[in-house]
C-alpha cells in the first residue's frame, strides 16, 4: 500500500486538516489497550500530538511506540473514516509549541481562545511532541472504498 498516496487523497486531507479530534490507540504500561481522544495537527507528512510530560501515555509510548490513530465522522451521511498505523517518536520540548496552539485553535471558541492561550503558555513549562509516521494508511469513505470484509462480502455476492 502506499501510505502517501492514501494519505493525498481529498477525503483523507480533509480529514487531516479537520477539527475532529484524533483517536489515539496505545498500549498502557499495564499491558492494556487504550483509545483517547487528542487534539493533533498534520504537518504534512506526519500526524503531530502533544501532551503533558506526567501523561500515562508518554511512558507507556516509550515502552511501546507502535499505535494506531482515527479520525473520522458519520455525519453528514456517508462516513468518513482515516486509518493510521505508525510509530511514536516523542521528543520533550520547552514552553508549548506554536502548532500546537494553532492546532488548539480547530476545537476552541473563538470568543475564549485567547485566554485558553494565555493559560496554556502559563501552566505548561514543556510538554511531549509525539510525531507519528504513517507506515500504513487507510481510507473508509463508503461510496469508493469500504472495509475489506464488506469488499469481499460483496463480492462473493456478486459472483
């Protein structure tokens, strides 16, 4: 498959680019399964996170940085689905990087980012850049593309 071709694909740059918050699934140090929601940016090759450095997630990513990442809608009809497998590098950073205010800036009122920003910048004197390279992609949109189960149901079906 050829990640960057998927990931070009109108459907899939729209939802890259989306206000939609990321579903980030990881491995929990416990050994458990974990699916949260995480505001991201896309940088154009990479989906693009950041969090705190006491999060459950950054010494967990660093155990195990293979996850998987969704974004996707269902309304309006058809659903939207962008698949991504990768691997998380994690790098610690001072103060908060100017993406991620920009990318805050998709989920967050107009009318309160300002001192959302202000507080932000104030309460958080480094956070965790976690970059995720795509090494498998998949778009769901439902009118050309389906979940390979539901291909070959069809096509048994039709044949």
């Amino acid at each position: 498959m050829d990640v960057t071709a998927e990931l070009a694909k109108p459907i899939a740059q729209q939802l890259l680019r989306s206000d939609i918050p990321a579903r980030l699934a990881y491995d929990g140090l416990d050994g458990a399964p974990r699916v949260i929601p995480i505001g991201f940016w896309y940088d154009g090759a990479n989906v693009v996170m950041a969090t705190v450095p006491g999060s459950a997630k950054v010494p967990a990513l660093r155990r195990n940085p293979r996850v998987a990442i969704t974004i996707d809608y269902v309304s309006p009809w058809p659903p939207r689905v962008l698949l991504i497998r990768g691997t998380a590098h994690l790098e610690l950073v001072d103060g908060v990087p100017d993406a991620y205010i920009e990318a805050s800036r998709k989920v967050t009122p107009a009318d309160v980012f300002e001192s959302w920003e202000q507080g932000v910048r104030a309460l958080y004197e480094q956070m965790v850049v976690i970059t995720v390279t795509p090494d498998w992609a998949k778009l769901l949109d439902f009118e050309t593309t389906l979940p390979k189960a539901v291909e070959e149901l069809l096509q048994a079906r039709q044949g």
